[in-house]
C-alpha cells in the first residue's frame, strides 16, 4: 500500500458546525474553496496522489470524501476491486440564458467536452414553448410542471383580483416537483432555480436568489433561514454588477471586468454546490447557473452560431462564461457518481434583440382613437381608461380606450383588449374574452406599421395567447403579443392610419430570448423517458417518474 502521512492539523483543519451536521471550513480552508485551482494565499494544499478507483474531475480534484474511502478501504484491508460511490440519485443543473441551439451544435462537434461527453453517454433533445414566453414563465412552468395557461406567471408582474400589477409568485400555491419528491421522504437539494417564491418548509435544503439574474427579491432567501447566513459567511456574497435593459458604458469599454465578476460567481456557485452535493445522499441535487442569462443579454451579437474559434475571437466573452460552465458540468457530474441520473437543460434560444417600445405610447394611442372612432357605436364606457397613456397624448380629447399596455419584455408588445362590458386589467377563467372584429383591426394597424428609414413594412409575429391557451389562468393571458422584429430599433414609423410617430430609441441590450431551448439526459431511466419531454414543464415529471418508481 502507499504510505500518507497526515499531521493532525491536516485530518482536522479548524470547522464550524453546520445545521446538517456538515461542518463548513473556515479560514483557509474556505478561501481555497471559493476559487477552485486558485492561489489563497495560504499554507500550500495537501498533494496526495489519488487512490487508483476513484476518476479525477476534469480539473484534476480529487471528490470529496475520496480520502476517507481510502482510509476506511485500508483499515479493513477489505478493497477487493472498484468502490463505487453516489452523492445523489439525480442531479440537474440549469443553464439559465443559454441558448439551446448553441449547446447543441457544441456539444455535438466537441467543442464543449463535458456536455459533448455527456450526450454520447446518454441523449438529447430540443425543447419547444408557446411563441414569446419570457423566462418568467418557463421558471415557473419547470418548477409546478404546468403550461403558462395553468400557472399565469406569463411576466413577473400580472393583473391581479384587486385589479392592480404584483408580483406573480406572491399567490402561488401549487407545489413545486421537489415539494412532491420531499412529502414521500426523498432528501431535495434546490440551490439557486430561477424565479422561486419564497422558500418552504421541505425534507432537504433550498437557496434563492444568491447568484441568479433578475431576483424576486432584495436579499438572497433559505431554507433553513439561518443557512442563507452560512453560504454568504463561507462562499461569499454576489458581487455588484448591473444587467438591465439596456447597454452600458463598461459593456462596451470594459468587457474583461464583467467576465472577471460572472466567473468570480461560477466559482462560488461551483464551490458551494460541490460543498452540499458531498454533504450527504441526495434523492435530487438541482442547481441553477444564470451567468450565461447576463453575458448573452450583454453580448449576443449573430444571427447565425459562429464556430467556436470565431467565438473565442470575436465574442469572447461568451466563449469564457461557456467554457467555464461547461468545466462546472463536468465537476457536478463527476461528483455525482457513475450511476446518478443526469439532467442538464436551458429553456430558451437567444438571438439579437429588437425593441419598438419607446414608440409604443404615442403608437397605441393614436389606434385608440382610430378604434374609437372605428367602433364608436360602443359605449365609451366600456373601454378601460388608461392614464399612462392618456399623459401621451396632445390635442386629443380621450374618450374610449380599447388598448392596455400590460408590463412585458423589450422585445414584445403585450395589450390587454376590452371587451364589452368590462373594464378591468384583470380577467377571471369566467371572463369573456375580447371583440375579434376588434383584435382583427388591432392587428391590421400593426401590420401596416412601416420603418421611416427605407418604408419598408416591420415583420410582426402576433399572438392571442388568452385565446390560444387553456387553463384556470389562461382569459388573464394578454390578449394580444406582438413580437418586434429582430434587429430593429427604428426612431421613426408611419403608417397611413396613424402617421408618423418619432422618438430616439435608446441603447437597448444586444440580445433577447426566443422560443426554444436544449436538454440533455443520462442514466438508464432519464434515456428511456427522454422522448416525452417536450417542454420545460415535463422535466419536473420526467425526475419524479424516476425518482419515484
């Protein structure tokens, strides 16, 4: 046997006592967790070679726990051929914002080898989605296994019972696939899905809003509540860094600094996640990874998916935050064990993004009064009056209102469109839907919309999701959504109906999601049920199936 020699502050480096019984470093051992391969500044790390049955990671580490396996094997002097261990019986991660047509063709031509290695041990698939449905949405779908229809989070913000804009998750009840899994006594770790209500009560762990884009919240949330205290103590807490809307100053002048803080947050993420992954069995190990989200709003640039070395070249910061995931992928599995299912997925596609929401306002004002003189037999009672828009409008008397706007992404229009006889934002599964004489004559205004520059007509893709969905929430689905042309920021459109409207478009973000959207599989189980999953909405059935048969 090899010989290893331990000083006794090597086997016991100082701890502090977790809530599950896991202690977590402090001091140096915890600096030299947050950035895995980095320099912490402390007394050089223990370099034992690797028990010949265990696989390194794709960094070279060693898992945790291998030591003790070693020791216990010598112990017993019982080691009679490969040990095989399991940190979790599923693991998933999820790829927020990235886009599912890139991980596809990289993961099929090598470029990125730990998903590459990942589809040629098990299978693949594109997802599908309603046409303009925002993250939002799909966050929701995956975690209560529902169609927007059925949950109503169709935007962070929706129409509620007292008629005012609130946050969706504040009245969601449904519970969650891993709410499921943890009342039949399966051990959930959840760290880090996107677009989670407050954390409940469950047999395991769940963390949110640590290191996500776009948080519900003002500080990150646990449960338990105190662990939230522990994860920022040990692995840190989100370093500032702005991803809104539009383009900044630094996006253009200081690329390397943004990549610099997104890979500061993929360490943490990997560090922590590796920490509880190791820190017990799991039944399900889900964790989230929203780097992709930033960096794609910040730097999507193509039409096309560029090969990997014109992606390194040319957007280069994308190649980094990708490559730097993909190396996470291959730690987590490697860390789960030979025999764990494994689910790796995005839900949307990117492309490059296109915004006529700065000429909205005055837009939709002049087709009110277009409808209103249009359908003027109506009772100017009966439409909904907006006061927003009404502030637009200069030498105008308002008198009906047929059209809304309803709190949606850059990219797409959403109108709430009044029936007859109501008034209201919000719309029960009892409510009628709208006039389609009127939808009809909404839409041909936007169809006739043309760019000032070269007065060619703008290609709208337009949708009437409150009719075309089914569920108790469906009728409170914006009546019509209207997606704006990729590519275009005009500062001016016409139309003969409407005339001219003009404002300067700001900088917005250089991509937007689309439908779409990418899953991996692997294991015995997650490979046969792979053909079911279409939508996001099927993965939490697909690990329940699993995990429950």
């Amino acid at each position: 046997p090899r010989q290893i020699h331990l000083s006794k502050r090597e086997i016991c480096p100082n701890k502090r006592s977790h809530p599950f019984g896991r202690s977590l470093p402090t001091g140096c051992a915890a600096r030299s967790m947050s950035a895995p391969g980095e320099d912490s500044g402390c007394e050089p790390p223990l370099r034992l070679q690797a028990p010949h049955f265990l696989s390194t990671a794709p960094d070279g580490k060693m898992p945790k726990g291998w030591l003790k396996l070693e020791l216990m094997a010598r112990f017993t002097r019982c080691l009679k051929g490969p040990i095989r261990f399991m940190s979790a019986r599923m693991i998933m991660l999820c790829l927020d914002g990235a886009d599912g047509t890139m991980l596809d063709q990289y993961s099929s031509d090598g470029s990125l080898p730990n998903l590459a290695a990942l589809r040629l041990k098990g299978a693949a698939r594109s997802l599908s989605a309603p046409p303009g449905s925002t993250d939002d949405a799909l966050w929701a779908s995956f975690q209560y296994m529902q169609h927007v229809g059925e949950h109503g989070r169709y935007y962070f913000q929706t129409p509620q019972k007292n008629n005012q804009l609130s946050m969706a998750h504040d009245k969601e009840e449904t519970p969650t696939f891993w709410d499921n899994l943890s009342t039949q006594g399966m051990q959930v770790a959840i760290l880090d899905v996107p677009k989670c209500r407050t954390p409940r009560p469950l047999n395991g762990i769940h963390i949110i809003d640590w290191l996500t884009h776009g948080e519900y919240f003002r500080s990150p949330r646990s449960f338990p509540s105190s662990l939230i205290d522990d994860v920022l103590h040990h692995f840190g807490s989100r370093h500032p860094h702005e991803c809104g809307y539009f383009e900044l100053e630094i996006d253009k002048k200081e690329p390397k600094r943004i990549v610099a803080c997104l890979m500061t947050e993929i360490s943490m993420k990997r560090s922590a996640g590796l920490h509880f992954l190791n820190s017990k069995r799991w039944d399900l190990f889900c964790i989230g990874f929203s780097q992709m989200h930033c960096i794609n709003h910040k730097f999507w640039d193509f039409d096309c998916i560029p090969s990997i070395d014109d992606l390194r070249i040319h957007y280069n910061p994308i190649f980094e935050i990708l490559h730097a995931i993909d190396e996470a992928i291959g730690a987590f599995i490697s860390s789960a064990g030979p025999t764990a299912e494994c689910i790796v997925f995005a839900p949307t596609d990117f492309e490059r993004n296109g915004s006529l929401e700065h000429l909205m306002p005055e837009v939709i004002s002049r087709i009110n009064i277009n409808l209103s003189r249009n359908f003027s037999t109506h009772d100017s009672q009966k439409w909904p009056f907006n006061h927003k828009l009404s502030r637009t409008i200069a030498g105008h008397e308002p008198k009906s209102w047929p059209c809304t706007i309803l709190p949606y992404n850059e990219n797409f229009l959403a109108l709430r469109v009044s029936a007859v006889g109501e008034s209201r934002l919000f719309r029960s599964s009892l409510s009628a839907p709208p006039e389609k004489d009127l939808l009809d004559a909404i839409e041909k205004e936007f169809l006739d919309l043309r760019d000032e520059v070269g007065g060619d007509n703008l290609i709208f893709s337009i949708t009437r999701p409150s009719q075309s969905h089914e569920g108790q929430h469906a009728r409170n689905l914006p009546d019509l959504l209207i997606q704006y042309p990729s590519g275009h920021f005009p500062n001016a459109v016409q139309s003969p109906s409407i005339g001219r409207v003009e404002r300067q478009s700001p900088l917005w973000r250089k991509g937007n999601h689309r439908d779409g959207g990418f899953i991996f599989a692997s294991g015995q189980s997650s490979n046969e049920l792979l053909p079911d999953v279409q939508r996001i909405s099927d993965i939490g059935k697909l690990a329940q199936r699993v995990l429950m048969d």
